[in-house]
C-alpha cells in the first residue's frame, strides 16, 4: 500500500534525518545557546537580551522553499523594528557559496545572516549529515524539525514561543510583540500535533504488514478515524484507496460521497478533494461525477473568480467528455491565470478540452 505520507503536501523542503528520538526542545523551554562559525551580515548576537523577542529562522542556500520566503523575513523585519531577526545557514559546508548567495539577495535579504558552527557529525552519518551542525542539532533537530526553512520565536523571556514554518508566523510574532500570545494554549497545541505524528507513524506500521488483507488495512483505518475523527479529514484517501475494488466499487463510491458531504463549504478540504480525485487517471465515471460535483462547489464558494477552481471544474468535464463545459472553464481558467507562473498548465487544459469529440 502507498504510504500515508505520500498523501500529505510537503510545506517546505525535507531532509532525511534518520530515526528521531523524542524532541528534547518544545515551546516554553529556554532558547539553546546561539553557536554560530560566522556572521555573513549584519551585527552579531551573542545571546538573548531580555525584553527583546527574537527570530531566528534556518535555511539553506541549496533550498527552494527557502529562496521564497526571504523576502518575506525581510518584510517582518523592517514591520518589526524591535525584534531581532537571524537567518542561521545549516547543512552545507562551503562558507563562500552562503556569502555569495547572501551577496546576490542583497536588500532582499535585510536581516542578520550567520553560519552555523560545525561539529563532529554522529556516529554513521556522513560528514554532511544533518547533525554536522551545532544550530542543526542542539535546536533543529532537538526540536523535531527536519525540513527547512523554520523559524523559532524567542519571547522576551528567553523562550521558544513558536516553532514554524516562517510564512505561517505573522500572527503569531504580532502577538508575542503585543503581549496577548497564549503560550500555554500553543504548548497544548504542538503537544497535541506530536501526539498525531506518533499516532501517524503507528498507524503506517500496521499498515505496511503486506499480509494484511484490503479489508483488514480499511478496518485499521476506521478505527483511527472513529478515535480521532480529526484525522479522517486528512488521511481519508488512504481508506478510500483501500474501499477500492473493480468487482464491487460502490464502497468506495459511498465513501467518497460522504467525505464530500462532510466537507461542507470548506474549501481548503473541497480543493483538496477535487485534486485528488480529478488528478486520476482512468477511474470511474461515477466518481469523476462527484470529483466535479465538488469541484463545482468549489467555483461557486469562489464566486467563479478563482483560476484553480476553474481549472478542476474544466478538468472534471474532460474526464466525462463534456466538450462545451470543459472548454467554456478552461477559458475562464486561462483568463484568470493570465499572470500566474502556471498559465502554462491552464492552456494545455484548454487545448484538452478543444481536442474532446464535438457532443
């Protein structure tokens, strides 16, 4: 059976760190000491002065995700005049390319930058392995955070406030700043999500027995999601998969049926759920039928303004062969992406949808 991790989105770039232990770092704990080799930019700091909240975020330069969000930092800095902000560079040992990087982002990049301090990496692992840095491991890693960029926020106490990734910690930096951060609520929080991961990963061991019937793997299933109904929002595609069968596929039907029911006017479970189904190949007519009906819904929640809303609706009329339809959203699609990165993707849409025998 496919992994359930390969049906979560990835929100960032991730390295593989091998077996974790349990994170010795959680927020409210003090800050690890700031280790550093060099400061490629800006004024050095040392330690965390008090009364000044601090943000010190990881990255790389080999880091896409990384790349993006920069820019982003450098905007919190200047909103954020009294809050320290250091870019620590981890898991790459050539000092010049960190320099020559930082050099071409220039303005982009108005913030501490620092290089993270070299150790001996652990026992096994190469010489570049992810715990080859003193930032890596003592912060990162003991933090349980494997994928990069991520950022800590450092309260005027000295402690870890937040752990995230940066494109996610407006709110919470104003907050910290202002005062009126629930610390204790975003303790309960990451204690609850590090219980879902375990769960998460006891769950994919089950299921990895291949001497598991399809039937067995979807009772597993249902009993997680009858536990933690929470759960079910996010890993329903793995019980789907396994309700599949070419002899009997009503189950699977109904199934998805209810899902799309459950969604409701959430469009961050419906976008998902047409993705899903109308990013498949070669399944039945059925349920393209309701992947379009859930993509329909979609459109409308998005009042039809929405360039990805009208591409899955396009998408779902291709795979029923509804010429006239797929055609009439792809335009709509090709219209309201005219400036996006994927327009692309949008005209071969189009040009799939042209292509469909006349009705």
């Amino acid at each position: 059976m496919q992994k359930l991790w390969t049906l979560c989105l990835a929100l960032g770039l991730m390295m593989a760190a091998g077996a974790q232990e349990a994170p010795t770092l959680t927020l409210g704990d003090p800050a690890p000491k700031l280790v550093l080799s060099e400061w490629v930019k800006g004024e050095p700091i040392t330690e965390f002065a008090p009364e000044t909240v601090t943000v010190v975020e990881f990255w790389a330069t080999w880091c896409g995700p990384c790349r993006t969000t920069i820019p982003h930092l450098t905007e919190l800095a200047k909103q954020h005049s009294n809050v320290k902000f250091i870019g620590v560079d981890i898991w790459e040992n050539d000092p010049d390319a960190v320099k020559a990087f930082v050099a071409e982002m220039g303005d982009q990049m108005d913030y501490a930058v620092a290089i993270d301090q070299l150790q001996a990496p652990a026992e096994g692992e190469d010489e570049d392995g992810p715990t080859a840095g003193v930032m890596a491991t003592t912060w990162m890693l003991a933090a349980g955070e494997n994928g990069i960029p991520s950022a800590f926020i450092i309260n005027g106490e000295g402690r870890v406030a937040w752990i995230g990734h940066p494109m996610g910690m407006d709110e919470p930096l104003q907050q910290i700043v202002d005062g009126t951060y629930d610390l204790e609520a975003a303790i309960a929080e990451r204690a609850a999500a590090a219980a879902r991961e375990a769960k998460i990963a006891e769950i994919e061991e089950q299921l990895s027995d291949e001497t598991l019937t399809s039937a067995q793997r979807a009772q597993i299933l249902r009993d997680w999601f009858a536990e933690d109904p929470g759960a079910e929002a996010s890993f329903w595609q793995a019980l789907w998969t396994e309700l599949r069968s070419p002899d009997d596929p009503a189950p699977a039907l109904e199934y998805l049926k209810a899902r799309a029911a459950a969604a409701g006017e959430d469009s961050d479970q419906l976008r998902s759920m047409a993705f899903f189904i109308l990013g498949r190949p070669a399944i039945d007519a059925e349920s393209y039928e309701v992947g379009l009906d859930i993509a329909n819904r979609l459109d409308l929640l998005d009042k039809q303004e929405n360039d990805v809303s009208a591409y899955l609706v396009a998408l779902g009329n291709i795979h029923l062969g509804r010429r006239a339809e797929a055609i009439s959203a792809a335009e709509r699609a090709v219209r309201l992406a005219a400036e996006r990165p994927y327009l692309e993707v949008m005209q071969k849409t189009l040009a799939d949808a042209q292509a469909l025998p006349a009705e």
